[in-house]
C-alpha cells in the first residue's frame, strides 16, 4: 500500500509563480525517503503539502488512500507528524507539558492526559535524550535541546508516517547520529514511512532506502542512493561537482568536498 501519494499536484504562494505543476509522487509504506536539493526547490513546500499544511491549488494527495484534506485534524494527527525546520511557543512550557502536546489527537476535548499518554509522552522524551529536561522551561533549552524536544513531541503523536524538515540542522555530531538510529529503529521496527528533507547529502546516503532530487519544482531523480546521485547531477542542480566514492566501513556511496 502507498502510505502517501500526490496526484498531479499544482501550487504557488500569492503574487509568485508556481512552485509545482503537474507533480506527482507515490511513497511506499514503511519507505524512508530523503529528498535533498537548493534552496528554494521546493522541499519544505512539499513536506507542508503532504501535511495537509497548504493547500494545493489542484490535484489530489492521499494519504493511506484516503483524501487528506477531508480528514478530521485529529485522524491527521494520528496518522502523520510534521517537524518543521524550527519551532516557537508563547510560551515558556515545561518540556514535559510541549512532549504531552503530541498526545492531542487522542484526547477528548478538556479532557486530562491519561496514564498512557504520560507513558507514552515518557518514552518519546527518553528515544530523544530529553527526560532530564522535562522539568525545565523550553525557553531555558539549547536550540539543538529544543530541536529534540519537538521531534519528542513528534514521536508522542505515535504517526504512520512522519514529516521531518531540517530535524539535524541544530544538532552536533554525536546527537545528529543518536537521532538518525533513532528514525531508522523506528522505520525498520515499525514500519514508520519516513519523508526527511536535509542539506547534508551524505546524510540522505546514510540513512534513506531512496533519495528524491528537487530542482525548481521538478523531480530531477527518485531513485536508490547508487542510482540517485552522481557527480554531474550534482554539478547540475548546485553548480559544484564534488567526488563520489565509496564509505571505508559501510560500503556506501559516499560525497567528497574539495575547496
């Protein structure tokens, strides 16, 4: 079954030409799909579209085969989490009050968190290394603190699929690989689909079952990383031509910069 798929999607924000035209896309269930590409190819817009956050001005997107827009905020929730590439509150909340937050499509309205979703808010705060911050303010938190803290309250929602723009891009090294285990454990285990935008190429070649090349709108290639990248695609859509070779230790295709 297709977890997600866009049918001849077309959109455009006011007093601009059109981001996409006749764009379509079919994702697997249980796929984890990196789409990479320059700024202003319209990755972001993609991810907003899928999660039901814009609205195309035609075309159809299905998610589960179902039509996404005519589902009910809630059901959405239950089905798809969306991390945008940064997050503001009005609020200094506590941690734990922000990760509870995820648990909104399952409870009535007025109604108080119930043990499970404590639990399961708990959970999602220890996946991310954020449990010894759930007392504290999030305005009091790092931006990488916060980046996980709201990837927390993503994975409370407890979504088929998952929405993740930028979700490394204020991370350091050592929590931008505790976080990728985490969305491939999450992927293999449960099937989770995954559709991450990212910058970083080598992540995309790290993690990703298949990559989507953006340029200007237009699908350049979707396809396995052998088959994806390549230095002259490369060259094409970012004006630079770095060399492509093998990873040492995990034999995968791996970019090289050169200055």
């Amino acid at each position: 079954m297709n977890a997600l798929c866009l049918k001849d999607i077309k959109f455009g924000y006011e007093d601009n030409e059109e981001i996409f035209s006749g764009f379509s896309l079919e994702i697997s269930e249980g796929d984890f799909l990196a789409i990479i590409g320059p700024n202003g190819s319209g990755k972001t817009t993609l991810l907003k579209l899928a999660a039901g956050l814009l609205k195309p001005l035609s075309g159809m997107i299905e998610v589960f085969g179902q039509n996404l827009l005519s589902l009910r905020p809630k059901e959405r929730g239950k089905l798809i989490g969306y991390m945008p590439q940064e997050s503001h509150f009005l609020y200094n909340f506590q941690v734990k009050e922000i990760v509870l937050m995820g648990r909104y499509p399952y409870q009535k309205r007025w109604e108080k968190e119930k043990r499970e979703d404590i639990s399961i808010a708990e959970m999602a705060m220890k996946m991310t290394n954020t449990y010894q911050f759930r007392e504290k303010g999030i305005e009091e938190l790092s931006s990488g603190e916060r980046q996980r803290v709201v990837l927390a309250r993503v994975l409370a929602q407890k979504p088929r699929i998952l929405l993740l723009d930028e979700v490394t891009s204020h991370l350091d090294i050592g929590q931008t690989m505790e976080i990728l285990r985490i969305l491939l454990d999450l992927n293999r285990r449960e099937k989770i689909t995954f559709l991450l935008a990212v910058h970083d190429i080598n992540i995309a070649l790290l993690v990703a079952q298949r990559i989507l090349v953006l340029h200007k709108g237009k699908i350049v290639i979707c396809d396995t990383p052998e088959k994806a990248i390549s230095p002259e695609l490369l060259k094409e859509i970012y004006g630079y031509k770095p060399t492509l070779g093998i990873h040492p230790e995990l034999k995968i295709p791996w970019v090289f910069f050169n200055l």
